[in-house]
C-alpha cells in the first residue's frame, strides 16, 4: 500500500472493561493487572512501518470528562464514545484543511431497550437506558439509529460529507459500526466492509485504491482464538 501512495491506518477499540475497570470483580482486576495483549501490540507496532492508534487514552480522558464512553446495558460504545474515537482518528487521518475545519455532531438523549449484556440474561425487553445518539454531523443529517440494520451490512458503500475529501476504505467489526457516520462526514466516499476477522482484502485494496485503508477491531480480538 505504500507503494500505491495508500495511508494505512490500524485502530484498536478498547474493550469495555479497559474503560471501566472498577465495574469488574476483584479477581478478574487482579487477574487482569500489568501488560496486556493490547500494550504488547502497540509496542510491536512501534517497531514496523505500520500506523497503529490506540484508543484508549481517547476514551479514558473522555470518561474522566464525565462522558458516557459505553453503553451501560451493553459491551459497545455510546455514539459519543464513538465521536471521541473518531476525534483521535481524525487527528492522525485528517488534518485540519481551510476548506473544512473542524468538525462537529449533534446528539439528542433517546431510550433504549437493552443492548447484548441485557440479551445474555433474556433482559431485553425489560432492561432500557437512555443513551446519546448523533442526529447530525457536520451539517448531514444523520438517519434515525445509526446502529439500524442496514449498518451491519457486510458491505456498505456511502457518499461522504467532504467531495474534496479522500476516498475510505474501512474493515472493520461491530464497533465501526458507530463510526461510519463520523468517518464519512470527512470522506468524498466511505466503502465499510466487515469481514468477520482482523483482516483486510488486499487484491481489492489494490483494484480500488482508495486514498486510506482503515482496520479498526475491538482489543479482545488479540486474544489467542482471534486466529480461530
């Protein structure tokens, strides 16, 4: 990719127990203490030609702002949370251009039923919360529940916000999905491919050629059956 000029970019979403570690048992803090998986990649990453963006620091600051980073009903992140991720990706991805500036999203508060935590208990419909949803970014309106069906396709394909922006490339797993409408509001066109596993299609990459290729996926898929 960087013979064809390409910006590769690796992200890694935080689990939520790196954000809120007080939620856990003891044992499992203890258990959990020291170098993780996710310290050990990103120091391996200093040691290649490969830009990695680790996102908890974004996260932690952001929590300790006051800002409900995850969902507390559920392991993904809140559409806030996802704006500060995408606020440490735009940092590296997109500088600030006098056509653009910076850019900016609206939120309204909208009740919930439970997420995946409260589906493990059989919950769902009983269990709700108030979560903040985005509604517009930079001057796009974004459609009702960006977490619809039809953002979980494995292939997405949308215009982006930006025509004198790059053109995107993203693999990535259910935490991009959040993502999309902030990645695309600084994109000329956002192509979102969800390929099950922490890996990118380089023939298509190269067929393509977008200007930035992006894999972003959650820090438990540094685990050992991440290969599986």
């Amino acid at each position: 990719m960087r013979a064809h000029r390409i910006w590769f970019l690796v992200v890694v979403a935080p689990d939520k127990s790196s954000i809120y570690p007080e939620e856990l048992p003891d044992y499992v803090r203890l258990a959990g203490a020291g170098r993780t998986r996710t310290d050990e990649f990103m120091a391996a990453c200093a040691d290649t030609h490969v830009s990695c963006l680790d996102l908890r620091p974004a996260l932690l600051l952001a929590k300790s702002q006051g800002t409900q980073v995850f969902q507390r009903l559920d392991t993904h992140w809140t559409d806030l949370g996802a704006s500060k991720a995408f606020s440490a990706i735009d940092s590296v991805l997109f500088p600030p251009r006098p056509q653009t500036g910076h850019w900016g999203a609206s939120f309204v508060s909208r009740e919930e039923s439970g997420g995946d935590l409260a589906r493990f208990l059989g919950l769902q419909d009983q269990l709700s919360e108030s979560l903040p949803e985005v509604t517009n970014v930079n001057g796009v309106e974004v459609p009702r529940n960006p977490h619809a069906e039809e953002f979980f396709s494995r292939e997405l394909k949308m215009d982006g916000g930006d025509p004198s922006g790059p053109n995107v490339m993203l693999f990535r797993d259910s935490f991009g999905t959040r993502l999309l409408p902030f990645l695309a509001s600084k994109s000329k066109s956002l192509e979102a491919l969800w390929p099950g596993r922490p890996e990118i299609d380089l023939a298509r990459v190269l067929r393509e050629r977008p200007q930035i290729v992006i894999l972003e996926f959650v820090e438990r898929k540094l685990g050992p059956s991440s290969a599986d």
